[in-house]
C-alpha cells in the first residue's frame, strides 16, 4: 500500500512539473501591468538613421524621447560611424514588452515602422521576452493633470489680477492673488511698468508641487471650460 502511495505521488509531481513546464518555463505567473509612463512623455523624438541605408549588419536605427538618451545609444553601436547624428522627429514607431529576467516592462523606438518591425522581430527571436506588443506609433504624449488641491488655495472672495500693458512687457506673465497687497507686491517684486492691480469675481487656478503650490490666471478673452475658483 504505501509503495503504490509514493508511486503515485510521484506520478502527480511528474504531472505538475510538466503542466507547469507548458504554461511558460515553469512559472505561471502572469507580468504585472505596465506602467502609464513604460513609454515615455514628450514633444518629441530624437532619432538616428542609416547613414546612406549602410548601417553596420544587426544594428537598426532607434528613438529616445530625448537627445542625451539617443546620443547614449547610439555610443552603444559597433559603428556609430554608420549612423546619422540625434535629430528631433514628430513621432517614432515603439514596440512595448516584458523582461523577466530585469522583472520590468521595456520598451524600444524605432525612427519608422521597417525599424520597429526589426527590432520587434528581434524581441520574438529570442524568445526570452514576454507580452511583445505591436508597432505602435507614438507622438505628444503627456501625463493625465493631477486633481487640483483645493486645500493649498488661499481662502477668499475674490482675487486681484494683474492688468498687463500691451504690449506685455519682456518677462512679465499674467497672475492672480488673494489680495490687492500680495498683488501690488508682485508688481514691485518683478519691477513690472504700467500695471495695475484689478480685483475679479474669479480666477483660473493650477495647482503644483513647488515652494509656491498655487498659481492663479485671468479668465482668458474666450471662455473656454476650465474650473472656476470664486470664493473658498
């Protein structure tokens, strides 16, 4: 009775291990989501290409989103020599994936779409990455805006605007404050000529993380929807 036990017991470990084995090498563990920013935010690209469709065998043109990173790729080439120099472009083809042995999601651009089609066939080649997207091709890409902090604006019925002259002078920008004191000081502060302090029913407000967590604006000329902050 108890030879048959371990007979079978150890025809169930067989089983599990091989099961196991199927879903994925061992583990089944599926990767965490990817983060909002795997890719990340910008304006723009910074980008090298062959130079003269000569680039070196194995080595694909690629984006960053800035140009110290890109410049920082391209040294990683066997011959950066075959590659143009960094130069800024609207919008780059990306390909997202998973790298089990870093435990992170990663992510790699490409200047068109015959480039990222080459660096994704690459990721599937090795067959050592997991969840290996499409090409996609990225643009502007910023953050969502955070909620605005009601708690770091200054309670008040009212707000004291600064009337700019035309034209604007060089430096000066348009601001809001609580009162008409904080306000003449804004102007004395910035040395700001022709302006005046004008009070206002309300404000358009951000909020930020700074040494100053509020910055107050006119309403502009055109009423766009936006939140506005009369009293608090």
């Amino acid at each position: 009775m108890r030879r048959h036990a371990i007979r079978l017991a150890t025809v169930l470990t067989v089983m599990t291990s091989s099961l196991a084995f199927a879903r994925g090498g061992g583990s089944s563990k599926a990767p965490p989501p990817a983060p909002a920013d795997l890719v990340p935010y910008g304006a723009d690209w910074s980008c090298f290409h062959p130079v003269e469709d000569q680039a070196a065998p194995g080595e694909t043109p690629r984006c960053e989103r800035t140009e110290s990173a890109c410049k920082l790729t391209r040294g990683t080439l066997t011959n950066p020599a075959h590659m143009t120099a960094c130069t800024a472009q609207p919008s780059a083809t990306v390909v997202t994936y998973f790298d089990p042995k870093r435990a992170s999601w990663r992510f790699l651009a490409s200047p068109d779409d015959d480039g990222c089609i080459v660096l994704r066939s690459g990721l599937i080649s090795t067959k050592e990455y997991q969840r290996v997207s499409q090409c996609e091709d990225v643009g502007r890409r910023f953050p969502p805006p955070a909620r605005l902090e009601t708690a770091a604006i200054t309670p008040g019925k009212s707000w004291f605007c600064l009337e700019l002259p035309s034209p604007i002078p060089k430096g000066a920008r348009p601001a809001c404050m609580r009162s008409v004191a904080g306000c003449e000081e804004a102007i004395r502060r910035d040395a700001i000529p022709s302006t005046k302090c004008k009070e206002r029913p309300h404000a358009y407000l951000l909020t930020f993380k700074d040494s100053s967590s509020v910055w107050g604006l006119p309403p502009p000329p055109r009423r766009r929807p936006a939140l506005r902050i009369a009293s608090a």
